[in-house]
C-alpha cells in the first residue's frame, strides 16, 4: 500500500535529520577530539609531526569526505523519492 504524501515526506525529513545528526557527530569528532588526543602521537607523517598533518590536513580531508557523503546520499534519496513519486 503507498504512503500518503505527508508520510513520505515525514519519513524523508526524519532520515534526513539522523543522517545530518550522524554526520555532524562526524565532524565534531575530526574537529575537536582527534586534534585533542593528536597531541600524545609523537611521530613524523610524511615529515611532519603527526598532530601538525592531523590539524592542517587530515581535518579538511575529513571535510570534503562528509560533505561528499552528504551530497551522494541525499542525490540517492532524491532520485528514489522521484521514482516512488513516479510510480503513483
């Protein structure tokens, strides 16, 4: 039986929220609690100390990859919103 369309869109919004609450855990962790405990490591990356690269590389790496993330899986939830919404 097909949902109604308030219920599509409230199961949507609802998915949406959790992967953003995910994704901003994600953030907070590559922001403050990996620089924090980066700090202890006292090895050379590539030349440079470890919580140097964690700092100045490694976070916006992390960055890119959770906007990526975020941009693909809403691009995947669309594109099967759309078909659902077709099918009716």
């Amino acid at each position: 039986m097909p949902l109604n369309p308030q219920e599509r869109q409230r199961r949507y919004g609802q998915a949406n929220h959790r992967l953003t609450l995910w994704l901003l855990a994600a953030w907070m962790v590559v922001t403050f609690v990996v620089p924090f405990f980066a700090r202890d490591l006292n090895f050379s990356f590539f030349g440079w100390p470890f919580s140097f690269w964690v700092a100045s590389q490694g976070a916006l790496i992390a960055y890119l990859v959770i906007a990526w993330s975020y941009a693909r899986w809403m691009n995947r939830r669309d594109q099967a919103e759309a078909e659902t919404s077709a099918e009716e």
